[in-house]
C-alpha cells in the first residue's frame, strides 16, 4: 500500500531545477534515496515537509494532500536530520517537556527507552553533543511521537561503526513493526544491509525507483555493491 | 496557544528580553527622554529574535505540527506579552507620578516629557512601530534582522515629535502635570492604544502573508 505520494513536483532555483520527482513510499518498507551532494535529496526532503514551495505537483500522505492536511500529517510523521542541531543552548529534556505538548500521541515511555538506548542524558544539551549523538537527540524526537511515516536526511553521518549497527537494527525493527521510512544517505553500505527499495536521483530528476534486488540487476554489474553501481551511475553521467 | 507562548518562553526567548524590562523604570527618570525606555524594551525582544534564529526556531517550529501561521502567532503573542508588561510598569509609574511625585521638585523642574497618559500613549505607539516594521520586516525572510535599522529610526523620529509637541504653541497641553487636561489626555492614551492595536493587527497579517510564502 502507498503511504507518501509525490506526483510530478518541480521546483526551480536560479542554478537548480527538481524535474517532475516522483515516487511513492510503500507502508512498511525502508526505501533508500541516494544521489550526490546537490542533486536534490534534500530539496525533494524538504518539500514533503512542506518547508518549501513548489511550483508544481502534489505530495499526498495516508490519501490526503499536504497543502490542507498539513497539521494533521505531521502529528503522523517524524522527520530527523543529522546536520542540523536545534536549540543548543536548552538541555534534551527542556527540549522534549516543550516539543511533547504538541502531539497528543507522545508517548514518554518510548521516549526513556530511546533516550536509554541512544545513552543520551536528558541534562546535556544539544551544543555538548557530537555529531553522531546530536543525530540521535533529533531520531529520539521522531520517534517519541510515534510516527508512521519516518523522514531520515542521513541520519546516520557521523555515527561510529557500531552506533550505526544499532540505527540500522533500529529502523528495520520500526519497519517489522509497520513504520514507513525513506533513508537519504551518501553511505549506500546502510541501504545494501536495511533497504527494500531504492530511489536514484540524479541533477533533479528521478533516474531510478525500484526495488532493491531490481535496481542491482538492472543497473548493477556481477559482483558490483550499491557503492560501485552508484559510482559508475554517476560517472557515466558526468562523462 | 498557551502551548506556542510556552514554546517561546521556555526555548528561544533571551533572558534579556526580561532583563531589558527594567527598562520600563526609565519613566521615573527626571531630565530624561523617558520614551527611549519603550524603546529599550523592544531592544530585550529584539534579543529574543536573534536567539530563535541562532537556535534554529523558525525550522523547527514549522516542523511541528501547526500550521505556519501559529510559527508567527507564538512570536507576536510572546512580543505582546512582554510589551504589555513593560506597559503596565510604566502605568503604575506614570501613576505614582501623577499623584504621590506630582509636586516633587524634580519633576517640576523636568524640561522634558513628563510621565502622564499621552507618555503611555506614545509608548503604545513605539510597541506598535516594533511590531509593525521589525516583526512584519523579520518575517519577510525569517534570518535577516535588518528590519531593526528602520524601526530605530522611526522611534526616534517619534521621540523627538513626543518630545517636541509641548514647546509648539497650542500643544502645551501634552506635558500635563497630574491630571490636568485629563479628558484630554486619557484621549490621546486611547488614540495611542487604538494605533497600537491597529499596528500589531496590520502588521500580523502581513507578517503570516509573508512567511508563507518564503522557503525555509
């Protein structure tokens, strides 16, 4: 079943243009997005948050559209990213007491589990973090309320080895339980081991989305890894 | 919105916007242009501002689930809160001027605006200019603070014309001591309130009209 629609968005910036993206995510699975820095992961991210405007398109979730449903669709979805922190100077928990007021389904046990799980202390504040554990205060938010669709732009830079371990048993473990995810990264060795489908984009425009196995077929040679395949992709795109 | 003021207060508000509050006391000061303390006030909120952006706010705020205008109503509800504040010091300031200080040598001496309801009018009208040039300005891009440039200079602009109005013949009547001219004077109190309102409200629907139209 299709969660997250988005039907033919284009979005035009002086040196930049998003060229009728469209995908859509199925319910339950982790979907990839992949694509070199600049080639409009975050922008396409961005626009499903409707953090900007499109000049054409519609992007739906669960069947509604999100200019309209907007409220609605986000008390249904957690969006984290691992570049950007928020309030540094406010301690996690000064953080989580405000955000929790806007979702009626926060739910506070999940919330310690996490917090637990990620070895976060609620005392500390984000500017204290490192990179890898500010990507997990931003994962806690996202999954504390939650969320059936779960938005990731590369939430799993900056992570040592093992933490990285740990976010993928996570994510797959959300997907058994129903949860929607659409996982941007540079690092594709994280899709190879967690992804169901995979989503290539390419100077703005979609050049691939499939299922996983189908995409390695297709555009893989014997023995090439998803690294390899999307080295070459791009290669030969520049050549 | 008591959730989206709690927002404000308790993530992106800067202590200075309390701190700066004490600038309301500026209006028991004799020789001085007592009017500049509205304007430090709105110098405390302006602090706030800088800190929301520093502290990410804007996105993070757009990513909860409200809807965008609520990211500019809990920015004005907080910028009201404060202003109300600091106008309800200096009325009971202004108050304790007009009574129990009404006769005290300083003030009687005092060349400039004495504290009365046309001072607390002007205040209004200050906050008023804040909300309306600084706040409408901020939410043009929701980073750039440039928009304080203007305000200053139009509260100035206002200062001097506050300040000026007693010495011009026939408008003597401004710098009321106690409550002479008081019909008058409450008068202007209530044009001031009026514009105040009129300022905010005006300046609040340009400000939602821009946000949404800008990219975060």
């Amino acid at each position: 079943m299709e969660i997250v629609t988005l039907d033919g968005i284009c979005k035009t910036y002086p040196a930049f243009r998003l060229n009728n993206v469209s995908f859509s995510l199925e319910s339950g699975k982790i979907t990839g997005f992949i694509g070199r820095n600049g080639a409009g992961k975050t922008t396409t991210i961005k626009s499903m948050l409707n953090l900007i405007h499109t000049d054409s398109g519609e992007i739906r979730y669960f069947g509604l559209p999100l200019i309209g449903h907007e409220t609605e669709i986000k008390q249904r979805i957690g969006y984290s990213t691992g570049t950007v922190s928020w309030y540094p100077r406010k301690t996690i928990r000064q953080i989580i007491d405000v955000t929790r007021r806007f979702y009626p389904n926060w739910d506070e046990n999940a919330c310690r589990h996490y917090m637990e799980l990620f070895s976060l202390d609620e005392r500390k504040k984000p500017m204290e973090l490192s990179e890898g554990m500010k990507v997990k205060c931003n994962l806690l938010f996202a999954l504390s309320h939650g969320a059936e669709v779960l938005i990731l732009d590369e939430p799993t830079s900056g992570l040592d080895p093992f933490s990285r371990d740990e976010l993928l048993e996570l994510f797959m473990k959300l997907k058994e339980n129903g949860v929607t995810i659409l996982f941007s990264t540079h690092i594709t060795s994280d899709l190879e081991r967690c992804a169901d489908n995979i989503i290539y984009i390419s100077h703005g425009e979609i050049q691939a989305d499939c299922p996983k196995t189908d995409f390695m077929q297709n555009y893989g040679k014997p023995d090439e890894t998803l690294e390899e395949i999307f080295l070459r992709l791009e290669r030969e795109a520049r050549a | 919105m008591k959730t989206l003021l709690q927002k404000e207060i308790r993530l992106s508000a800067s202590v200075l916007s309390y701190c700066f509050l004490a600038a309301a006391v500026m209006t028991l000061l004799p020789g001085y242009p007592i009017l500049c303390g509205a304007f430090f006030v709105t110098l405390g909120i302006f602090h706030s501002f800088q800190n929301a952006r520093e502290a990410n706010d804007i996105v993070y705020s757009a990513l909860l689930p409200i809807a965008k205008t609520d990211v500019v109503k809990g920015k004005y509800l907080f910028s009201v809160m404060i202003e109300l504040a600091a106008f309800l010091i200096m009325t009971l300031l202004t108050l304790l001027r007009m009574t129990v200080l009404a006769d005290a040598q300083p003030y009687r001496a005092n060349a400039l605006m004495n504290a009365n309801p046309f001072f607390l009018g002007m205040a209004l009208v200050i906050f008023g200019l804040f909300n309306l040039i600084f706040i409408g300005g901020f939410f043009k891009t929701a980073y750039k603070l440039s928009p304080f440039v203007p305000y200053i200079i139009a509260t100035f602009l206002t200062i001097g014309a506050a300040e000026t109005a007693h010495h011009i013949p026939g408008f003597g009547a401004c710098n009321a001591f106690g409550f002479e001219h008081f019909p008058l004077q409450i008068t202007l109190l209530l044009g001031g309130l009026v514009l105040y309102i009129v300022l905010t409200g005006v300046s609040y629907k340009i400000a939602c009209a821009r946000f949404e139209k800008i990219d975060l």
